[in-house]
C-alpha cells in the first residue's frame, strides 16, 4: 500500500467543503479507493481520514473482540458508528459534516499530515503546535525506527 505522507495546506470553500490534496488523491487511485472514512480521533484534535481497506481492517479487528464485551461494544459505537464514509467528487472534495469540524475545532485554514494508512485533518494552527510537540517528544524520548534487515544477497532490496 503506498503510504499518505507530508504536511500539505488547505481551506473550507465557501460552501464547506474540503479538497483532498492532489497528492492524497493519488495514494487513493494507487490503492483503488474511491471513498474514505472519516471520523474524529479519539486521541487528538483532528479528523482521521481512512481508505475503504484500512477502514475495512479496523472494522474487522473489532469484529474478532468477543461480540459481548464492554470493549467491543464501545468501539462499535465509538468508532464504527462515529463514522462517516464519503466519495470523493471529480474535483477532489468532500463536504464532511459540521458535527465532526465543531467536534475536531476546526474552522480556518486547514492542514492534512500523511500519517501512513491514514491521513488526519487539523485546524492549521493546532497541526502546528502538535508537530511541535511531537518533535520536541522525538527528541526527548530519543526514538528510532527499528533498522531495515539487509537483504541476503546484493541487490535484492525490495
């Protein structure tokens, strides 16, 4: 699956839609979505944004939590049922409902950050201070990416 990355910028037009960066559309066509799910996150101030087969794949997990447990119910409601699938239009945009920008405080200029199988949307100016702080926690904490195994013959990377 190619990955959603990169800070990209953007606004709510006049009638309250969104355009999906070009760049984000083009991940989409590579990995044959035509929709996305999107939902407020339950961890920060934004709307995460989904393609059907990472959707699909939260959707399953669920599903495979025992069917009457408490944490399965309330992820079913929390996550499936706070979800809102929309297609994409010709131009690129999507109309997500006012509900969800008043819930993620987004009114203004807009920012997507790439995070790999999903993409969120941010009011620009709080995107600014969490990647602040993000990379303020990178340093800190000091973390890495687990190394990449070397191939077992040259020139058989991936």
């Amino acid at each position: 699956m190619t990955p959603f990355s990169g800070t990209l910028y953007g606004k709510l037009d006049s009638k309250g839609r969104i355009a999906i960066p070009a760049s984000f559309r083009g991940v989409m066509e590579r990995n044959g979505s035509t929709e996305l799910a999107f939902r407020v996150s339950h961890l920060t101030s934004c709307i995460e944004a989904h393609t059907e087969t990472a959707f699909n794949a939260m959707v399953e997990s669920i599903r495979a939590l025992p069917q009457f447990s408490r944490q399965r119910q309330v992820m079913e409601s929390s996550v499936i049922a706070r979800t809102t699938v929309l297609r994409v239009d010709a131009d690129g945009r999507v109309m997500l409902p006012e509900r969800m920008l008043k819930q993620a405080g987004i009114a203004g200029p807009l920012a997507f950050l790439g995070k790999g199988d999903r993409f969120e949307i941010w009011d620009e100016a709080k995107a600014e201070a969490h990647l602040d702080g993000s990379d303020g926690d990178m340093r800190e904490l000091a973390f890495t990416v687990p190394p990449m195994p070397l191939p077992p013959t040259p020139g058989a990377m991936p």
